[in-house]
C-alpha cells in the first residue's frame, strides 16, 4: 500500500485542486454581487478585495451592449425577419387568424359592430365609426348635389306631384289647379330639392339621428354583416387571403422602419440591465449548467494526469 500512496496521492490532489480551481472560477463569473473593501473603517474606503464583484456584475453593462448588438446584427436582421415572414407557415398562421377575426365580425350585425356605448363589442369601431361619419354625410351631400342627380331628383319630385294630383278627386283638383298650386310648386322644385339636400345634411349631421340609423340597422332580424353583404364561404375566403397578402405586401416594405424604430439593441440592453444579476446568473446556469459540469470534470481530469505525471517524474529523478 505504502508503494502505491506516491502514485495514488499527486494525482487525487492534482484532480481535487483542479475540479475545485475550475468550479470556484465558474462561480466567480457571477460573485460576490458587489465589491468588497477590507479595514475599510467609518468613512474609510479600505483595501478593494482583487475580483470583486464578479465578472459579470461588473461588466454587466458592457455585456448587454455586447448581446443587444450581437441580437440586432446577427439575429433580428432585415434579411432574417423577411425571410421568416415569407414561410408558408407563418403566412398560414396570419391567414387563419385574420379569417377568425373577420368570422367574428362577419357574424355582428351594423348596431352590434359599431354600437356607441362602451359594452359594444368593438368600442375602437365605434371611434371609427365617430371620425368617419361626417366625412360620409359629406360625400352624400356632394352626391346630391352633383347637376345630373339634382336633375333626376326634380325629375322625380315632379313626377311625384303628378301621381299626388292623380289621386285627388275632380273637386279637388279643380281647386289646385284654379290657385296653379301644381304649377307653382313645380316651378320651385329646384328650390325645394336645394332645400332637401340641406336639411338632409343637417339631419344626419345630428348624433341622435346616426344612432337611429345604426340601431335601426341592427334591429330585431337583422342579419349578420356576412349575410348583409354576401361575404361567406369562398368570397370571404379569397378576401381574407387578399387582406393577409396585403399586410405582408406592407409588412415587408416597412420591416427596416419597424426595426429602425424598435431600436433592437437598445431594447435587448435595457432589459438585461433592468434585470437582477441573481436572474441573470440562473438564466446562464441553466442554459450553460451542463458546460460547466463538463468544465469542472476536465478540470479534475487535467489536474489528475498533471499529479500523475508529476508523480512518474519524481520516480525518475529519484532513480537518478
């Protein structure tokens, strides 16, 4: 036994001093947490203790500014991002979302989509519905106003005091045309059109009155948006792949601003740093946990063969 302790004994040291070099280097990647001063006394500063605080929590502001333009250079690419968005799968998985979405409103009648109050089951509709309202009592306005409708409706109002005059009897119609009241309010029609595009405009212009409008669109009965207008099956089909095909057209025009404006690296070195360096050091223990085990095994291995060595040189130079 005494003839193997000097071959046994460098070796077992030799791996113990190397697993437990490697293992305490390891852990002063991540500690102590802060500096530490020696006969620091009141108001003294003291000796700062070599390697302390550990090296990440004293470079930790360097590494997130590492990582975070690691992340916008090599990782959240223009290139890289394009190419994951043209994947059919993710371009599938837009498309059903966007077909779930529109399915949803689809099946909402016009009161129930834009309804006012803040249960409405889309409220930013309903802001939508508010900006855009006046702009489309505008363009009906401008419609009726337009020489060759406003022709159309004196046409019709004409016509209209025609078929009223049809419908009163001799003694009546003797009396309208005695005073030339038919006459007269033909002759004003243009007046009386004029006068109907104003009040029109200003009836719809009221908040009472577009809420009417749209409660009377989703009254009792009424149909869903989908059967309204025919969007169902493989319409509504092609218009959600239309609609997914155009946001992707937009997305991918708009993919270096997008970046540009996120501000990948800053973002990435923001959150690091808001991070506790106790999270930080658990977040690359269990990503990098194995590695270590590894690192302090080869440790022990590389110290074992440097006793052994050790140990076969001390044989030689005794013989000699």
């Amino acid at each position: 036994m005494m003839f193997l302790l000097p071959w046994l004994l460098p070796p077992l040291v030799g791996a113990a001093i190397g697993y437990l070099t490697n293992a305490v280097a390891i852990k002063m990647l991540f500690r102590p947490l802060k500096e530490i001063r020696l006969f620091a006394g009141k108001g003294g500063k003291g000796i700062k203790l070599p390697f302390t605080p550990g090296i990440l929590p004293r470079e930790r502001h360097k590494l997130a500014s590492s990582i975070g333009a690691m992340v916008e250079r090599e990782l959240l690419t223009e290139e890289i991002v394009r190419e994951r968005l043209r994947r059919e799968s993710v371009r599938e998985t837009v498309r059903n979302s966007i077909g779930a979405l529109t399915a949803n409103l689809l099946r909402l009648s016009p009161a129930e989509l834009f309804r006012a109050e803040p249960q409405g089951a889309y409220p930013a509709l309903s802001a939508l519905t508010e900006a855009v309202w006046p702009r489309l009592v505008d363009s009906l306005t401008a419609f009726l106003g337009k020489p060759d409708i406003r022709r159309e409706l004196e046409g019709q109002g004409k016509k209209l005091v025609e078929t009223a005059m049809d419908e009163l009897s001799v003694f009546q119609r003797f009396f309208v045309e005695a005073g030339n009241y038919d006459t007269a309010i033909q002759e004003r029609m243009p007046r009386i059109v004029d006068d109907f595009i104003r009040r029109m405009d200003t009836l719809l212009r009221d908040g009472k009155m577009r809420g009417r409008v749209l409660s009377a669109l989703g009254e009792e009965g009424s149909q869903g948006l989908g059967e309204l207008l025919n969007l169902q099956g493989e319409v509504k089909e092609g218009l959600d792949r239309l609609i997914a095909d155009r946001l992707f057209e937009a997305v991918d025009r708009q993919i270096g601003p997008i970046l540009s404006t996120l501000d990948i690296k800053t973002m990435v070195e923001e959150r690091i740093d808001s991070l506790e360096m106790i999270r930080v050091e658990k977040i690359v223990l269990d990503v990098m946990a194995n590695q270590f085990t590894w690192i302090n095994l080869f440790g022990g291995i590389l110290g074992a063969l440097i006793g052994f060595f050790q140990a076969l040189l001390s044989h030689f130079m005794a013989r000699v």
